[in-house]
C-alpha cells in the first residue's frame, strides 16, 4: 500500500452523451490533492482515446459496470490518457458515458502522472509520442491499494471484471 503521489493534476470536462459530439466544453481541474484523501476511485490508464482496444474492449465495460463498482463503495470512476482534455470528453460522448459524473475521462497531459509511477508506455515509434500504459488501480483514500499494469497491450489484469474482483 502507497500513498498517492503529491501534486498530481488531471484536466477534464463535463459532458454528457447527448451534449453535441463537436461543443467543446471548458476543461477544469481535477486536484488530486484535494479530491483523493476523501474518495474511494479506480483510474484506469489507457495509450489513447478512440485506439481500437481502449474503446472496443477496455473502457466500456467500466462504464456498463457502474452500478457494480458503486455497490462496492467507489465513489468515482477516473479514465486517463495523455489526449487533451476535448478529446477525452468527445471519446466519452461516443461511449455514451451516462453516469452522470461517477466515470469521468481525464487527461493526464503529457503523461506526468503515468510517469510518476514508471507507467509511461513510448510509442514514439508509432508516431503517437509517450503515452500512458494500459493499467487500472484503486487509490482508497489517497492510498494505492491495488495496481495492475498490463505487460502487453492486451487487456486483462486491468479489466473491469478482475479490478471488480479486487474490490
Ligand atoms: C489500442 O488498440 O488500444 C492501441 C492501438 C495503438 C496504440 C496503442 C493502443
């Protein structure tokens, strides 16, 4: 069990699904300093909104689940990628994120808080520059009590399914 890191920032904006997939939004903050030592949150970390495994496989079961991992006491659901903080709200439009501010998409702008963690993933190669890994983790209280990072680009440790299972 670890604590948190300090001064961890991430940007994001309210939206809902039926909100105009091209209205922009104005990003606001979410202080982890502030809003963690209260909470009990899962983050998921993901390489990228809109890539193919992120939005087929990974994200949309945390958002069918919900009403799962809020009958286990999660208070918010916080879904990062190093994207800017539009495109993320337009990724969680097309996901039809309903939760009305439970799961919220977030960025982690250039992935500082990814690598705070040693969870970066480069995929410069790609013509997609560093990235967050693929990972989820529970933070209770400002405390890491269950982190799972994938080893490839699969999903597995970090679905929806085996961090309901760690709950
Ligand atoms: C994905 O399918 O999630 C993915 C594709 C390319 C780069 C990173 C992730």
């Amino acid at each position: 069990m670890s604590e948190f890191p300090k001064n961890t920032k991430f940007t994001y904006v309210k939206s809902e699904p039926k909100d105009d997939i091209l209205s922009c939004g104005i990003p606001i903050p979410y202080d982890c300093d502030k809003e963690l030592p209260s909470k009990k949150v899962v983050i998921v970390g993901a390489p990228g909104a809109f890539t193919p495994t992120c939005t087929a496989d990974h994200v949309p079961p945390y958002i069918s689940k919900a009403k799962e991992f809020k009958a286990k006491g999660v208070d918010q659901i916080i879904v990062i990628t190093a994207n800017d903080p539009f495109v993320l709200s337009a990724w969680s439009k097309a996901l039809k994120n309903d939760s009305d501010g439970f799961i919220i998409f977030a960025s982690d702008g250039n992935s500082e808080f990814a690598k705070k963690i040693g969870y970066d993933l480069d995929l410069t190669s790609k013509g997609m520059g560093v990235r967050n890994a693929r990972f989820a983790m529970v933070v209770d209280h400002n405390k890491i009590v269950t982190s799972e990072k994938e080893s490839d680009t699969g999903v597995s440790v970090s679905s929806a399914e085996n961090i309901l299972s760690k709950l």
